[in-house]
C-alpha cells in the first residue's frame, strides 16, 4: 500500500482539509517506513499493510486511471516510464539520505508540504538503517503513470529499500507529486490506492515552502 511518509506505529493519521490526506504510513518491524495515504472519510473498503490496517477512501463509481499519454511528441511511453522510475529514485534517495543524515535543510530538497517535511523530521528521531542510502540501492518497480501534468506528476509504485533498511523494507506508494520552477518535483501527498482521492491532490492551494 502506498506509504509517502513516515510515522511511528500506533502514530493518529492527521487530517487534510476538504477529507483529503498527506499519508504517511509505517512499515512494522524492520519493514520500510513509507507513507500511507489517505484521510479522508472511510468507506468500507479496508487496505493491509504487513499487519497493520488502514481505511482507504475510494472514489464512487469511477475507475483507475492508465497511463497518460507521453508529455511530448518524440518521448514515447517506455521513455517517459524510465524518466518517472530515474526522477522516482532520485526523490526517495534525497528523502531517506536526508534523513538517515539528519539534515532538516535537505529535507525540502525532496518535499513541498509541511506535513510531510514534519513526517522527515520526526523519522529522523525513529528510523533505523543498517547502511547509508545510495540510489543504486532504491530498487522502483511496477510503476503507473495515472496522471502526467506539467505541474502535477501522480506515479503508483512499488519501492525497495532493503539494501540500507534490511529485510522487508518494501512499500507502496501512490505518490503526488508538485513541480515549481525553483525546484523542480517534489513530493507533496501519498495515497495507499490508485482509487483514493488523489487527483484533488492536484489543484490544492499550493504552500510557499523554502
């Protein structure tokens, strides 16, 4: 299930406005502390993620969306799918080496909302490495584009991180991401589903960050 963020087990999920949520979500044991998403108004549908369970709030009466169309005419799909997986990698690398480093400045290298800069912060003081983070050792696999815009990139995957956080160390993610041009993408919510309410995500008020 999609884990943006991290949080200690048992930690109250907040609540975005208008029932949408910045998700971050923790992995038990030694299992990666990603983000899940999601705080909107629960429906009956419920999502596991290694032994703890969530709520997600599904979208009535509508259907995941595939892959968008290339963003220009010469890059094809399998070439926009490798710049997601790399931009993906480069991301979770500066989000994990920030905080294995406890380098808050760093921090919204990789982050455009104070919800999930707070969740970096507070991994700094809970999550637990068996190594350093290199990006040759974040391992992204299947990887959904459900919605490609100039300023809004909305990518499911799957990421792995046992190399540096050991044995099960492996989430889900459906990750929003917001580009501006002082610092290009960065992660600003996370869903546990591709039929969560993300896609308002999208058109939030965005916040002036550092």
């Amino acid at each position: 299930m999609y884990v943006p963020l991290v949080v200690q087990r048992g930690m109250p999920v907040q609540r975005w406005r208008w029932g949408m949520a910045t998700a971050i979500v923790a992995v038990l044991g030694v299992g990666l502390v990603l983000f899940l998403g999601n705080d909107s108004a629960p429906s009956s549908t419920n999502t596991t993620v290694e032994g703890s369970t969530t709520t997600a709030a599904v979208r009535p009466n509508t259907t995941t969306p595939s892959t968008t169309a290339p963003v220009t005419s010469t890059t094809t799909a399998e070439q926009r799918q490798a710049e997601v997986e790399a931009l993906l990698q480069e991301l979770w690398f500066g989000w994990f080496d920030a905080i294995y480093r406890k380098d808050p400045d760093a921090l919204w290298e990789v982050v455009a909302t104070t919800r999930r800069y707070d969740a970096g912060l507070a991994a700094m003081e809970s999550m637990t490495f068996e190594g350093a983070p290199s990006p040759e050792s974040i391992s992204i696999s299947r990887l959904m584009i459900l919605l490609d815009r100039p300023d809004c990139l909305v990518v499911d995957h799957d990421v792995d991180v046992t190399a540096f956080r050991g044995e099960g160390a492996v989430g889900q993610s459906v990750s929003v991401l917001w580009s501006d041009q002082e610092r290009g993408w960065r992660f600003a919510t996370s869903w546990a589903s591709p039929d969560d309410l993300w896609e308002q995500d999208c058109d939030l008020e965005r916040e002036v960050t550092p």
